[in-house]
C-alpha cells in the first residue's frame, strides 16, 4: 500500500513518498512516482493504495487530471480536492476500490490575513482500528476532509507551536510501515534533541525547508530497509525516496522558525 508522509513547519510543506509498487498476488512490481505537484495551486499530492484509476496507472490518470484542473482554472485547493473525489468515485471500477485508495494534497491558501498551509485527505476508506492500525470499511465512495487549519491548527493551538519550531505530520499506508514510521519517528527525535543539546558539538536543528526534507527522507529510507530485513513477500514499502518541498510564502502564517517535535 505504500507509505506517505505530509510534514508542514513555518518553513513549508514537504510530500513524502516511498517508491515501490506490489502487484495483487504481492509480489515486486518495481518502482512508481507517488508523489506528485499541483503547481498552479502551490500544493502536492500524495497516494498510496490501488495504484490505478479505470485502468490506467496512477501517474497517468493524476498526470492528466491536474492538467485538466489547470486548464478549467480551478481555483482553490478545497475545489480542487473536491472534484479528485468525485472524479476517483466515478472513474475507478469497483475492484480498484476495493484495494483501497487514499490521497494526500498540500499546499498554500490566500485569504485576507496572508496565505496559510490547507492539508486535504481523500479516501474511500472510513474505518481505522485504533488497537491494531489497521484499516477497514472500504467503500465505493470517497470522503473528503481539510484536517489541519479548519481541525488541527485551532484544536490543537498549534499558532504558538509553530512559533517556536514545531510542525505537524500526517502519515498514511501500509500498517506496519505507517506505525513503524510513528515509532521511528519519535525516537529519533529524542535523540535529536539530546544531540542538539549538546553545544560544543555544533549540531543543530533544521533551519530551513532543505534541512528539514532531510530528515523526513532518512525515515522514509530508514523504514524501506525495514521491509528488506523482514518476511514480508516483497518490500511493500522502499525503493528511492520522493519527496517534493513547497516553501512557505513570505506573507504566510505562523513565523518563521527551526524545527522540532511537536
């Protein structure tokens, strides 16, 4: 099913992919892009899932959708996340969707206070088992929701955060490899900051978007080399890292800061 990441920090917002690709039966089936930009809207798109829509391979059909987008001169991120939906729901046959199908899209939004990152989530899968991780309820149709500034960035007052380095991650895919990622991800902040406590070494955090796609790259590499020590019938989750950076605008919320765990 793959492994996708979306971080956003006050220093931009970074897709994240792993790159190979499993047949049904699963075994092997080489390597893909995942990760893709929208350019016109300053925002990415991430999949994981059914690596196909009627038919046609991902990369081709999302090739040809944002295209069309562009040239319809879709206007917003919530629009255009909002038509992907629909346009999965109709297009891809029911098998596809039984395989499951999920998708992230990130990028920046002007309003009348500057511009702000929007995170949209579509899937047609509605269940997750919070025990196990593991996923359930696919349906035939598909759901679409904006889950950081409309749910987190104020639930969570994530504002003050931000301002003082912290970001927000958003991980999805295959169970092992997704829970894994949390995991990994937490321990090697702690490690992090004990490391960058330690002045004399001159280590540091990330300082700016570059610096941090380093380190979202390392777990998403880090987690592959899990998949190829294990007794999994392929590596579901490995191959070369993508990632795609979009820098925040200069007019946008929060300030600017380095980054941390949040």
């Amino acid at each position: 099913m793959s492994l996708m990441v979306t971080h956003i920090s006050s220093h931009g917002i970074i897709h994240a992919t792993d790159s190979n690709l499993t047949r049904s039966d699963g075994k092997a089936d080489g390597e893909a892009p995942k990760t893709f930009s929208v350019v016109f809207l300053n925002a990415g798109i991430t999949v994981a899932g059914t690596y196909s829509v009627a038919g046609l391979t991902m990369n081709i059909w999302l090739d040809h959708f944002i295209r069309e987008q562009q040239e319809k001169k879709c206007v917003s991120l919530a629009e255009f996340a909002n038509y992907l939906g629909k346009a999965l729901e109709k297009e891809m046959t029911q098998e596809e969707k039984e395989g499951g199908s999920m998708m992230h899209i990130a990028g920046y939004v002007e309003d009348t206070r500057g511009w702000h990152p929007e995170f949209w989530f579509v899937r047609n899968v509605y269940n997750i088992d919070m025990r196990t991780g593991e996923y359930g309820d696919f349906r035939q149709t598909f759901q679409v929701t904006e889950d950081f500034w409309q749910r987190d960035w104020p639930q969570h007052k994530l504002a003050a955060s931000f301002k003082n380095g912290g970001y927000q991650i958003y991980t999805n895919g295959f169970t092992s490899g997704r829970v894994s990622f949390m995991i990994l991800q937490q321990h090697m902040m702690d490690f992090f900051n004990q490391i960058w406590q330690i002045r004399e070494w001159h280590f540091r955090p990330p300082v700016s978007l570059d610096e941090s796609r380093l380190i979202v790259d390392l777990y998403i590499q880090t987690i592959g080399v899990l998949f190829r020590l294990s007794d999994y019938s392929a590596p579901l989750i490995g191959g070369t890292p993508q990632t795609y950076a979009i820098p925040a605008p200069s007019s946008s919320l929060p300030a600017t800061g380095s980054c941390s765990a949040s």
